[in-house]
C-alpha cells in the first residue's frame, strides 16, 4: 500500500448506521490525556515504554485507537469544536536520541503528527519545550531510589 496516513484522514471516521455484525473488542489504548489549560484538546494515546512496537502489531494498534476515536468523538465528553487526536509514542527513541526513529511499519499506519517519540513524547507530556530535560534530570537525581529497590527485591527472592 502506497498510501501514507495523513492527519485529515481521520475526519473521515464516523459511526454511521452499518448493519454489518460488529466484532467486540477489548482492546484500549493506555492512556486518555486532556490538559487542564485546554480541555477542549483530547488525546488518546497508545504508549510503548520499550521505545519499539512489534511489526505485526502497528495496524492493531492503529485499528484499537480508530474504534475509541469513534467512540469518544461520538460521546457527551466530546464538545462541539472539541479536537480529540489519536497518538502512537515511545518513552525513548531506540535508534538514539535525536537519530532519526526507523519504524517503517508503524509509519505506514500512522502520519508524522500522529506518532511522538522519545523527546517529542516527553515534551508533549510535560506540555513544555524543556520536558525531556525536565524528565531526564529527575530521573538521573532519583533513580538510586530504583536501584536501591530492586537490589532489594532480587536479595528477597534469591
């Protein structure tokens, strides 16, 4: 498929009054965002810690996040003038941190505006310019408090 996933796409997407059979599903993204400053900007977000998404899940994950877009934009909690956005991110950026992210098949699935990794995720989260710093330096001053806890619980356990 020649075709690249472009933001406008989604407008699309409407529930309209299929008689198709439905398959259920469970599947959820991991996290529903909005902003205290502006609420009226909702975000459903599909979050992978490990800084890459299995080849075979991208159109999954893309499909999971489509039907709770439907589902949220056709619900009271969404507004009229209401932007909700669907986004694919990583905690960190696996191919290293300003390198370009080589997930051809995520890309496939998902636009450029869609898809936040690593510093992007964390200065999206933190709704600042310096959220990756801010994250990156909290963790380097705490993260003994992790080691600490895990040699402990690997003590317990041996």
């Amino acid at each position: 498929n020649k075709k690249k996933p472009k933001i406008k796409d989604i407008g699309l997407i409407s529930l309209g009054n299929s008689k198709q059979k439905k398959k259920k599903t469970k599947k959820f993204s991991d996290y529903y965002l909005t902003f205290k400053r502006d609420q009226s900007k909702k975000f459903l977000i599909e979050l992978k810690i490990g800084g890459d998404l299995d080849n075979k899940k991208a159109k999954s994950e893309k499909d999971s996040l489509l039907r709770q877009y439907v589902l949220l934009k056709n619900s009271k909690e969404v507004k009229p003038g209401d932007k909700v956005k669907i986004l694919f991110c990583t905690a960190y950026n696996k191919d290293g941190e300003g390198k370009t992210w080589k997930q051809e098949r995520v890309r496939q699935y998902f636009s450029k505006e869609e898809i936040k990794i690593g510093k992007d995720f964390w200065d999206f989260i933190c709704n600042s310019p310096k959220g990756y710093e801010v994250v990156k330096a909290s963790y380097l001053k705490h993260s003994h408090f992790l080691k600490d806890a895990l040699k402990k619980i690997i003590a317990h356990h041996s």
